[in-house]
C-alpha cells in the first residue's frame, strides 16, 4: 500500500515536469533555436521605422487638411474664396473615403492594384498608413482648432501677422493641449495597425511570427512573443503621452 500511495502522490508532479518541460521546449524553438530572436529584432525595427514613416505622413497630411477645412469653415457667408472651396471639397471627400473603408482593404488595393508591380511592400504598407492615418489627424486637429474662441485668430490678424503665422504661433499652439490625447490615441492605434502590413508581405513582426510558425508548426508562442513586443511598446508610448501631459498641465498652472 504504501509503494501505491508513493506512486499516486508521484504522479502530479510528473505531469507538472512534463508540462514545464513542453512548454520550454515550444518556448526555445520559438525563441532561441537558429536565432528566431533576431527575426523578431528585425520586424521590430521594421515596425519602428514603418511606424515613424507613417507618422510623419499622417502629420504632414493631418495639418494641411484640417488648415485648409478650418480656413472654409472660418470664411464670412458670400464671400467664399473658390479655390478655397474647391480644396475643402477635394479634402472632404479624402477624409470620407479614407475613414469609410476598411483599413485592410485600402492595404490590398495599395499592394495589389495601384502599385502592384512594386516589391517593396513594406514601403507600401507604410505609405498606406500614414495616409490612413492623415485622415483621422485632420479631423482631431480641426476639431480643437474649432473649439477655440475665433477672437484668437482675428487677435492675430490684427497684430499684422498673416493666415499661416497665427495659425503657426497662436491658434495650433494652444489647440495642441486640448487634442493631445485623442491624438496620442491616434499613435498607438497607428502603431498597432502596422500589423496589418502583413496582409501584404510587408516583413514586419506578423511576418516573422507567421514564418516561424511555419517552421516549428507551434502557433502559440510566437504570436504571444509579438503580442508582448507590441504591448511594451504601446505601454512606453503611453508613459510617454502621460508625461508629456502632466508637463503641459504644470506649464499651465505656473
């Protein structure tokens, strides 16, 4: 009896070896066999730099698009410049086409029709990005440009300096505190979407992750391991906005 109670109470502690034993072995083919790490390290840096490209697109794209839509909207009734309106009517229809589709269709149609004869889908996933996100800038920027007194531009306007200037020195200046959040958001999603770039061989984290999982046959670890990369960026980016906001909040108070 007293061997059966030994091989009963042995058993749990077998499968528990057997479990972490397995779970080790996944866990090195994933990681460590043939240097898999450094696949990830190389679609982590793709992921950077598309991220960063993308970025400044979507800025660049953001600003001029809400200054020129804020610029109409700021006209006096019946005395409307044409070339003014034309251009809000071309970035009103950018604005709507973009935020009304699918990101990952926009992504096919860029990799598999406009520049189907390129290879170098990553720049590709990149430039679709950032002009996905441009769209979603504009409107947060002009909606805090919006929301300010208009006394702020006529202010300026009266001080001599032109459009471009008090919009420069005045009016974005202080709309940036007011949209900093939703526009920190904006980043992080932008930085999550790159993900997506995979749907068209552009080589970043998924793409990797997706090559070794066709090499171990193991699909756990390597989706954890990317989730994870993508979770302690998200997290840095996020102590990053919370700072930056509690420096322009004392920056108010003083």
């Amino acid at each position: 009896m007293d061997f059966w109670d030994r091989l009963f109470a042995a058993l749990p502690a077998v499968e528990e070896r057997s479990f972490l034993e397995s779970f080790y072995g996944k866990f090195y083919r994933a990681w460590f066999e043939e240097d898999r790490w450094l696949s990830y390290l190389e679609g982590l840096s793709t992921t950077v730099k598309v991220t960063i490209f993308a970025l400044a697109i979507g800025v660049l794209l953001g600003v001029l698009v809400a200054m020129i839509r804020t610029a109409h909207d700021q006209q006096q009734i019946g005395k409307g410049n044409p070339l003014l309106c034309l251009l809000n009517g071309i970035c009103k229809l950018y604005v709507t086409v973009i935020r009304g589709t699918p990101m990952m269709v926009q992504l096919m149609i860029m990799g598999f029709v406009i520049f189907k004869s390129s290879r170098n889908f990553t720049m590709v996933g990149a430039l679709t990005l950032g002009i996905n996100s441009g769209a979603y800038v504009a409107e947060i920027i002009r909606g805090g440009l919006m929301s300010l007194d208009p006394g702020q531009m006529e202010a300026g306007r009266s001080l001599g300096l032109s459009y471009l200037d008090t919009m420069r020195f005045i009016v974005i200046p202080q709309a940036f505190k007011s949209i900093l959040p939703a526009l920190g958001n904006e980043f992080i999603v932008l930085l999550k979407d790159t993900s997506l770039i995979s749907i068209i061989a552009g080589r970043e984290m998924v793409y990797w992750a997706r090559a070794i999982i066709g090499k171990t046959y193991e699909p756990m670890f390597p989706y954890v391991i990317t989730a994870l990369i993508y979770l302690i960026m998200v997290l840095g980016l996020s102590w990053l906005q919370s700072k930056l906001e509690r420096r322009l909040r004392a920056s108010d108070r003083d």
